[in-house]
C-alpha cells in the first residue's frame, strides 16, 4: 500500500465522518451503522484514537435498556434517503429505546474486538478518557442481551432478521423467507437504487419479506417475545463473532482488574455449541433455521468465518475449503461471498458471490493469526490495491475485481487501512 493509497483511505475516512460518528457512505447509507461503527474505528485508531473512541462512543450512547446495540442509529434529517428509516420504527413509541432514534434490529457483534483494539492504540487517551471502562460496562449489557434473549437451547445465539446477519441476501436466507406466505406489500421505498445498480442489490421480493419482519418485529415492541415469529435463524459468522468478542471480553477484564473467568468459560461454550452447525460433506459452517429445524446446506463465507476462533477444532477443514474450486483463495479477488460453483452463485449481487473487503479483513485477521503470513499478506495488497484502483468500493466482482455497490465505502478505507499499518509496523511490508 502506497503513501498516496494511505492518503487515498484517510481521506475516505475524513469526507464520511459526521461529528462524532462515520456514515458508511456518503448517499446510499446515510446514517451510522453498528458493526460498520466497529470495523471502522478499527482504521480510524492509526489516524486518530480519540476519534476511533468517539465512533464506539456513539454506538454505545444508542444502547437500549435491555443492552442491545441497534442496527442503525438515524440522523433523523436524512430519514426520506433511507428505507426503512426513523419514520418506520419510531423507536420512541417502544419502551426502553434511547433518546436518538434507530432501528430495533441489531448486528453482528464485533464491538469488543474493536474496543480492544482501539484501547491498545492509546492507552492513555482511553484511560484518561475512561473510554475502556465505559466501554466495556456497555458491552457486559450486549453481550448480556444476546445471552438471555437471543440464545436458545442450542447455545446458539439466533438473529431474527437477513439484516442482523450483516449477510443481507445470502443463500441461507432463501428457504426461510420462501416459507413466509406474507409480505410487506407492492409499494416497497427502494431509494438505495438512486445510488446503486439494481442488479447488484437484493430484489424487491427479497425486500418485501424484509419489510414485513422488520414491520413485525417492530410492531410487537422489539421484544423478542413473538411466539409465532416466523424468521429464527443462527448464523455462523455472527456466532463466531461472538466467541472471538467474548475473548476480547475477557483481555478488557483482565486490563481493568476484573474477573475474566467468565468470559473465558463462556467462549469455550459458545466454541462447543458452534459444532453442531458443521457440515462434513461442505468443509464449513452453515446456517441453521430454527423455525424448521433445517440447515441451510450453502457453502459462504459466514461458514468460514469461524476460523477467527481460537482452538477452533475445524481449522485444517475450513483452510482446505478456503483454498478449494469453491473459494479459489489467491485466485480470485478477495475471498467470494459464496460457493463460486453453485448455482446460485451471481457475482454481481450483494451477498451471493461479490467479494466483500470486510469479510477479507476477518479471513486475513484469522491467517495472520495462525501464521500464515504470505496467504495473509497477499489477501492484504488485494484489498489495498483494489481499494485504490477503483475507489474503495464496497464490494467486487470475485472474477475481475471490478467495483460493486457504491464507492468510497468506509469500512474499505478503514480496514485497508488496518492491515497496511500492523503488517508494515511487524516488517511484513505490502
């Protein structure tokens, strides 16, 4: 990654950022998204800590009483550029929403990992600040959230929504939307197409289906206590994500002289139960539906996600399937969002088959991590020079590494960004 590159990203950063948040793009997203809050704040740390803290800081000042992190926090001046938005969910009307207005649904938590990160770039500005202590009594409240009100008996911790997966039109997602008869309606707000292709985003059908959960998540208070609910899914990526933040969890304990037992204790739960979503025959994590008892046998990049897990006792299998025709690692512009031989592979369309740069900071996070240093640093220059070259879009196409959705997409910049910075500072230069 250049200096000019490294310029390139920060600038990204600087025109998306709000005050004290970064909207992931200007135009199509024009609010601030959870786990994009997260990733993002893992860039801003080399360019400025203070504002990494204030990026986590603004998430956590959304926290409802029951401890979730909503999906969206709206900038309510902006609700006719976003759908659904602050006029859809009129939070207020639900009991223990915040003052800001946001969305009832929540994301996949990374929140911890970015918190630990974002502490060790400036120890003293987070201590002055106490931005670890802060932060870490707001992720006890998350963490306890998806513990008692989105965990079943499984072990698993279940999303109710294709948004909360961060995987919004993925494979998985097909069967369980098929079976609800239901839908929002044929008058579906798309103001996301003023701003990108419609071939390159999730359909109106798909959509619809969305509209409606959302409609009805909402209208029962968001307070997952629908007993006929009929979206219950769990996710690989978001379980995993979990496991990897309740080990943050237990670094921020240690750090602040608390009990990090616990954390330590409950990540090796969440690894056991992580098990039962393992497919032999695919090599790799899937999804299961709750509502009918069925996985949702599609190789993606949520099944391999998992590899960021410490002890993972899956590792050589998911490598294999990395490496496969499937995912063809170093033969194809980052890592594809799905299985490249199946039929239902598109590699244009959002989550089913464009490469996604976030997703390629976690696979290269967990390479690095396991000491595959030349897979990781290979996966790193792709992100930077496809960053660069095409103006930090949000996605590519696996096959040519052309640009899809739309541009100067933060989270790109940021996490681009993040590897130069560690891997050059380590003598890995990119």
């Amino acid at each position: 990654m250049s200096d000019r590159a490294l310029r390139a990203a920060t600038q990204v950063l600087a025109e998306n950022w709000r005050g004290t948040y970064t909207v992931p793009a200007a135009g199509l997203y024009p609010h601030q998204w959870s786990w994009d809050s997260a990733f993002i704040a893992i860039g801003l740390r080399h360019i400025s800590p203070r504002r990494a803290q204030q990026e986590l800081d603004a998430i956590f000042s959304a926290q409802w009483d029951d401890g979730r992190l909503p999906q969206i926090v709206f900038n309510p001046r902006l609700d006719v550029q976003y759908s659904p938005g602050a006029s859809f969910w009129h939070s207020e009307r639900i009991p223990g929403s915040p003052a800001v207005p946001t969305s009832g649904l929540i994301q996949p938590p990374n929140h911890a990992l970015a918190t630990l990160l974002v502490h060790q770039s400036d120890p003293e500005t987070s201590e002055r600040r106490r931005f670890l202590s802060r932060s870490y009594e707001s992720l006890l409240g998350w963490h306890d959230y998806l513990e008692q009100r989105r965990t079943g008996a499984s072990g698993l911790v279940h999303i109710v929504h294709p948004w909360e997966s961060g995987m919004d039109n993925s494979p998985f997602w097909d069967a369980p939307l098929a079976a609800i008869g239901a839908s929002f309606g044929s008058d579906i707000p798309r103001p996301d197409l003023n701003h990108a292709d419609a071939s390159h985003r999730p359909s109106n059908a798909e959509y619809g289906k969305y509209l409606y959960l959302a409609a009805r998540y909402r209208d029962h208070d968001c307070d997952d206590r629908d007993d006929a609910y009929p979206f219950i899914l769990e996710d690989p990526a978001v379980h995993a994500l979990l496991i990897r933040s309740e080990w943050a969890m237990a670094q921020l304990a240690d750090l602040l002289g608390a009990d990090s037992a616990g954390h330590r204790r409950k990540a090796r739960e969440l690894t056991d139960a992580l098990e039962s979503l393992w497919d032999d025959e695919l090599g790799c994590y899937v999804a299961n539906d709750v509502v009918a008892g069925a996985k949702q046998r599609f190789r993606t990049v949520s099944g391999l996600i998992p590899l960021l897990v410490p002890d993972l006792p899956r590792t050589d299998e998911l490598l294999r399937t990395l490496s496969s025709e499937h995912f063809r690692l170093g033969g194809t512009a980052l890592v594809p969002s799905h299985d490249l031989t199946a039929a239902t592979f598109d590699s244009a369309r959002y989550w089913r088959g464009p490469s996604w740069f976030n997703t390629a900071w976690l696979i290269a996070e967990a390479l690095h991590e396991r000491g595959f240093s030349d897979a990781a640093r290979a996966l790193a220059t792709q992100m930077a020079d496809l960053g660069l070259d095409h103006d930090f879009p949000e996605y590519v196409d696996p096959h040519s590494g052309e640009p899809r959705g739309t541009q100067r997409f933060s989270w790109t910049a940021a996490l681009s960004l993040d590897l130069y910075e560690r891997l050059h500072a380590e003598g890995e230069v990119l």
